[in-house]
C-alpha cells in the first residue's frame, strides 16, 4: 500500500477526558473501537456484538486493575483480543457437538421431519411440567452439554447440587414418559 501513496495511519484516541470509573463513558467512547477490531480479528457480525459485550464484562469487572501504564484502547484491545480466541473456540466446540449429535441421531434414528417436529414438541411438553431448578438443569446439561462445574457456576449452586437435580429431573421425566406410555396402551 505504500507504493501507492497510501500509509495506514493509527486512529487518534477520541478526544473525550475519561474518569475510570464512568464504565458509560468508556463504554460510549470506545465500544465502536472494541467491535471494530473484533471484526478485524476474524469475529462474524452474528457474533461481534456479544464479543463487545464481553469486553466490557471483563472491563467492568477489572477496571480497578487498569494501571494506566498503556492507554486504555490498548487494553481494551488485549482484552478483545483474548475474548475472539475465546469465543472462537467456544463456537468451534459448540460446532463440533452440534455436527457430532446430528450425525449421531441422523445414522440412529433416520426420523421424517414432521415426525421430528412432533418429538420436539413433545420433549416441550415434557420439560414445561418440570419445575423450573430440574428443567433449567436438565436443558443445559442433556440438551447443551454442559458440565456440573459450569452449570453451578452458571447458577450459582455446587455441583452436587446440579447432579441432583439432573438425577431427580430425569427420574420425573422417565416417569411422566412411563405413564404417557402406559395410558397409550389401555386405549383400544
């Protein structure tokens, strides 16, 4: 580009005096710098927003670490920067399990899309009558993957806590089944 008389110049910081601890204003002066290189680092635009947001989670949560050593954007760069590889990685995971449960259930059950839509429907069914602790336990442990650890941390309890949940959720979902199942068969 320097051939052609072109020289990327770096954008000048916005001209807004800071006080570190108006998460808002450094929210509003620099959220379009954030997103902006999140973009450049490889995010897509489905996801550039939650990595903004994330920024600023961390941001709100270390401000009182910021040393003023460095200019803020370059920290809020290193903290966009580490939040694309994480979610990068997460989504890849994400991918993959997705990819490997669809596999799964395609070579296992070949199903009719309509008769898929009437499993789904009857698996909402099935979740709304559980209590609300069983049903949010069971949906991000069977349905996300999720591990104990990272559903306690999620909601606030220990890991026993959410493997007994998970144990009582799917005893009451056998249950509710069983019975659907037993009244099926007593109708002619």
């Amino acid at each position: 580009m320097a051939s052609l008389g072109l020289a990327l110049q770096p954008e000048p910081e916005p001209d807004v005096r800071l006080d570190l601890s108006d998460l808002e204003a450094i929210y509003r002066a620099h959220s379009a710098f954030v997103r902006r290189n999140a973009r450049r680092l490889g995010c897509d635009d489905d996801w550039a927003d939650d990595v903004v947001h994330e920024v600023f989670l961390v941001v709100a949560r270390r401000l009182g670490e910021f040393r003023q050593e460095a200019s803020i954007r370059t920290w809020l760069f290193a903290i966009t920067y580490r939040a694309v590889q994480r979610m990068a990685r997460d989504r890849a995971r994400y991918g993959r399990r997705q990819r490997d449960l669809a596999l799964a259930e395609a070579t296992r059950f070949p199903v009719e899309p309509a008769a898929r839509s009437e499993a789904t429907e009857y698996l909402r069914l099935l979740l709304s009558r559980l209590d609300e602790a069983k049903r949010v336990v069971f949906i991000l442990a069977e349905l996300e993957g999720m591990t104990s650890v990272e559903i306690g941390g999620l909601l606030g309890v220990k890991p026993p806590t959410v493997d007994s949940r998970l144990r009582a959720a799917r005893t009451a979902l056998g249950r509710m089944i069983a019975r659907e199942r037993a009244r099926e068969r007593s109708q002619p």
